[in-house]
C-alpha cells in the first residue's frame, strides 16, 4: 500500500528512484518517530540505497504496472500505479513524512535523486558491503 501511496502522489516513477523515494520515507520516519514505514531492509548498491530484493519485490504486486522504457540509450523500468492506495491505513504522522519526501523528490530525476543518495553517510559506509544498512544511520541523514 505505501507504493501505491506514493505513487499516487507522484505519478509514474522509475524503480531507480522509488528505491530511493522508500528509503528516504522509511529513514526518515525512523528518525522522527523510531519506527520505519515499510518494513523492508535497505542495503548500499552501487547507485543508492535500495530495498532489500528490490528487483523482484515490485512484480508482487498486481496494483503496480512495469513498464521497460528507453531513456538515454538506457533501458529503465517505470511504476504505474494500476489502484487506489488505502490512505487509512497510514496514521497522521506517517502521512506527513511520507508526504515531506513525495513533495521534495517529485521534482528531481532520477539520475538527481541518485547522485543525492550519494551524500549520504548511510550509503557511504556501506556501499559494497554484505550487510544491510542499520536504521540508526538515519540519524546521519543529510538531504531530509
């Protein structure tokens, strides 16, 4: 549901930077309240942080629609939101972080939102390595 959430607030987004939009909302909600959105574990790969087994976690949905597209010689794949997200199922203070990184990242490209990513000490430390990125990096957070 909070993939539909979000996709409902910023339309069609490619998994790049909806990686990194599920970061942000769950980092920061941690930060903010102590407790993560999700559910999902992140780990640093070479372009951000991104959620554990993102690759096969989008297709588990059938509210989400993949769409390949070719963008700069490059082949990427887009979320269509296909539903209705259940905005009841978000408390007030979810809804504000989520809202808080849907209304700072909608703007920005995806290749933007990577290169932001990259400043941040949580991906830093752990890019290239096995384990996942703890939540009290959150703490460190610099762009949100």
């Amino acid at each position: 549901n909070l993939l539909l959430c979000v996709l409902g607030q910023m339309g069609e987004t490619f998994q790049t930077k909806m990686n990194k939009v599920l970061f942000y909302i769950d980092f920061l909600s941690f930060r903010e309240r102590g407790l993560a959105i999700s559910g999902l574990a992140y780990q640093a790969l070479e372009f951000g942080p991104v959620p554990q087994r993102w690759d096969r976690g989008y297709s588990a949905f059938d509210d989400i629609e993949q769409q390949t597209k070719l963008v700069q010689e490059q082949e990427c794949i887009s979320l269509l939101s296909m539903g209705q997200a259940d905005m009841s199922d978000f408390s007030p203070a979810e809804m504000a972080v989520i809202d808080e990184v849907c209304r700072k990242m909608r703007p920005m490209s995806s290749r933007a939102f990577s290169q932001m990513s990259h400043d941040e000490p949580a991906w830093k430390e752990h890019v290239g390595k096995p384990e996942t990125i703890p939540f009290m990096d959150a703490f460190s957070l610099v762009n949100i």
